[in-house]
C-alpha cells in the first residue's frame, strides 16, 4: 500500500550529514530510510530500557541491511522455483540458493535477538 502521511522535520548541518551517512550505508534514498527507521526505532536515549544510541544506529542498520538480502534472495528462489514449476527440472542453482535463504533468515533471527535483549 502507498504512503499517503507526510511528516517535515528539520535537521541541523550535522544530523543531515549523519542521516545521509546512514541512508547511503543502508544503500536507501533518505526518505526511505526515515521512513524504515522511525516505523522500526528503538526507545529514544535516556529512556529505562533503551540502548545506547551508537548501539540503536548499528542494529538498525544490520537489520536494514538484512532485510535488504533477504529481499534479494527471495526474489532469486521465487525466480528458481518459477523455472522448476515451468519446466519440470531443478535449476541448478535452486539449493545453493535455498541454503543462502537459511543462511540469511537466521542472521535476521540472531539480529532480532540482539534488538529483544538490548
């Protein structure tokens, strides 16, 4: 579904050179990452129970990251198993690509971990 909220914030030379550090990073537009970073934030700073902001940064970040992989490699298994359905045979590739799906959904299981216990 289609974004139709839109919020303006202000940011000073400092925190927009920060933000963009952190979209490029993420390999998203800064929009995108606003809008993945502020759905998914952790407690603000000073809060009972929050992380240290570096800590916040560096998991948002993985977890960005990892959803970005995952993304990738569903696309790849969909597009295998779509080739098996059609043609009847095992794409070669099918479970080296199946195996880096695992791979990659434990990552994100272990990167939810360190988010729940932080």
């Amino acid at each position: 579904m289609p974004r139709q909220r839109k919020v303006t914030v202000r940011y000073s030379e400092d925190e927009w050179e920060r933000l963009q550090r952190n979209a490029d990073r993420a390999r998203l537009a800064v929009a995108a990452w606003v809008a993945e970073a502020s759905l998914d934030a952790p407690r603000p700073a000073g809060r009972s129970g929050g992380a240290a902001p570096a800590d916040r940064e560096e998991l948002l970040l993985q977890l960005l990251g990892l959803h970005r992989q995952l993304r990738g490699a569903c696309t790849n298994l969909n597009q295998a198993v779509a080739r098996l359905n059609a043609t009847g045979e095992s794409p070669g590739e099918l479970p080296a690509i199946a195996a880096y799906v695992r791979r990659v959904t434990t990552a994100v299981d272990e990167a939810l971990v360190a988010v729940r216990t932080r």
